[in-house]
C-alpha cells in the first residue's frame, strides 16, 4: 500500500498551516507525557513555551487571533466517533466536518492511514481543517502519527500572556518541516525574534516549497568531507633507490648514512621557504 495516496500537495499557505498545527499537536502530547509532578516539570514548560510560540505563529498565518483552547488537537475516541456518524467513512481517506451538529464549536478532520489506524484532528477554523486533511493524505506516516485518535479528550494547557519568541525560536529545530513553518510564520513580529530566526535558521530557505525526498542508502562520509586525492608523484630526492650487485650487503654505516640523507630530503621537502627545484628539460638526440 503506498504512503502517499494523493499525487498532489495542497498549495503552500496549505502546507503552512499544516505544519505549523502538527507541530502544536506533537507539543500536547509531549506536555501529556510528561511524568507528574516536579519530575515532569521542566518538560511541561518547555511545552507550554512552545505552544504559545506556535499559536502566534498559527494566528500570523490565518490573521485571525487562536486562543490556547481553541488550537488544533488530535481527536479523542468519542469526538470521532459521532463526526464519523456524520459521514460516510471508506478505507485510507480523510474528511472534513463541522462539528456544530454535535453541539461542538469547531471543525473535525477525520479519516484512516495504514500502519496507523483512525486519524482525526480538530480545528478551529475550516481554513486549518481543510489544511490537515490535505497533509493527512499527502505526508508520510512517520509525519502524522501524532494525529492518532487518542482514547481521552486532551485539553491545550493554559498558555501565558506573554511569550519570549526570540527565546522560542532559541529551540527550533532546523531540520524539521514543522519548526520552519513555525518560523517562517514568525518573522515580521518584531526586531529580536526577526534576529534569532536569522542566527538559528542561517543558511535554510524558510520560502522554500513542500518537497518529500525519500531516504538515500549513500550518506556522507563519517569524517563529512570527501578525501582528496592523493597525487602519485614524489619528489626525486624522497624516491631515491639503492641498486645492489647480487651478494651485496650493507653495513651498519651505510644504513645509517642512507637513514641520515632520507631524514634530510624530508626536513628539506617541508621547509615553507625552501626554494622549489628547477624542472629540467628532456634531452634527446635533437637536442633540449
């Protein structure tokens, strides 16, 4: 069965607010694992400081204001089930919803993947709803698990006030969809967040279209670098032979002798000033 159902991604402010929504879900379920009490503490600010980051990056991109209860979350058993009554369901497709039917506000975004099962997301606005059903249906599996129906309803956590955005952006990861989609989302909000997303994401193209590329069974050399080649000529002093008579033996003196004039050719061969050696010309029977 193929990963990929549709051969066409949504439109790149599609794929903005899917990455960015993802990204909020993939934080309730970090600040749900957390252990309880002062072991989990630190996680679960962590959490809470990259939700309120992701909302602002998510009202930036729809212009409208998401408050912290309203932001995109993965299903729970119940909500899905009576959105699914609503619909006619088949097997590997999602759906769009309103949720007003069932006396909930906001929007249901429902279908099935395999390898993962019931998938759902809910969403303010019809806007994002319509975003994650296109990213639930053109994105790999290992992107979109954190959209796995969960037994229980899990509200956002309450999300302060006011946010450090330059320090938020601090502890995006680069190399994930989901983090430059944040990003780019946040540039603009002011001079020092605009400066921290220069420094973290230098170098990346945070303009750049959705591209899926499949894994390469040929990576980079360990060392990074490739090695250079090396050049097959030594120089005539270094590559200096002894050609012996048959019988021949050396003494101890010789060897000695012939030990001293290798280490000199070598200490003269890495000397920085030591003048190059003259390249001669051939010479024939027709002359130079």
């Amino acid at each position: 069965m193929s990963d990929y159902p549709l051969l066409a991604l949504g439109s790149y402010e599609t794929y903005q607010l899917a990455h960015i929504a993802t990204f909020v879900a993939e934080r309730i379920a970090r600040h749900r694992a957390a252990p309880a009490g002062r072991p989990g503490r630190g996680e679960r600010v962590d959490a809470v400081r990259d939700l309120a980051g992701a909302a602002t990056a998510l009202g930036n991109a729809t212009g409208t204001t998401i408050a912290g209860r309203d932001l995109p979350r993965p299903l729970d058993r119940d909500t899905f089930q009576a959105a699914r009554e609503l619909l006619t369901t088949g097997p590997r497709r999602a759906d769009v919803v309103a949720l007003a039917g069932t006396g909930r506000p906001g929007f249901a975004v429902l279908g099935h993947v395999p390898g993962i099962g019931a998938v759902g997301a809910h969403a303010p606005t019809a806007q994002i709803a319509e975003a994650l059903r296109t990213h639930l249906l053109t994105r790999p599996v290992g992107e979109i698990a954190v959209w796995a129906v969960t037994p229980h309803a899990h509200p956002v956590p309450t999300l302060p006030r006011r946010v450090d955005l330059a320090a938020f952006v601090e502890h995006l990861d680069p190399a994930g969809s989901d983090d430059r989609a944040v990003a780019r989302n946040l540039r603009g909000q002011d001079r020092r967040t605009d400066a921290a997303i220069r420094g973290r994401f230098a170098g990346v193209d945070l303009n750049a279209a959705p591209l899926v590329t499949p894994p390469s069974d040929r990576g980079p050399r360990p060392g990074g670098d490739p090695v250079p080649a090396r050049s097959g000529r030594r120089s005539s002093t270094v590559r200096r032979s002894v050609r012996r008579s048959p019988g021949q033996t050396s003494s101890a003196r010789d060897r000695r002798g012939r030990a001293t004039e290798w280490s000199e050719a070598r200490l003269r061969l890495r000397q920085p000033g030591a003048p190059a050696a003259a390249p001669k010309a051939p010479t024939t029977k027709a002359g130079p």
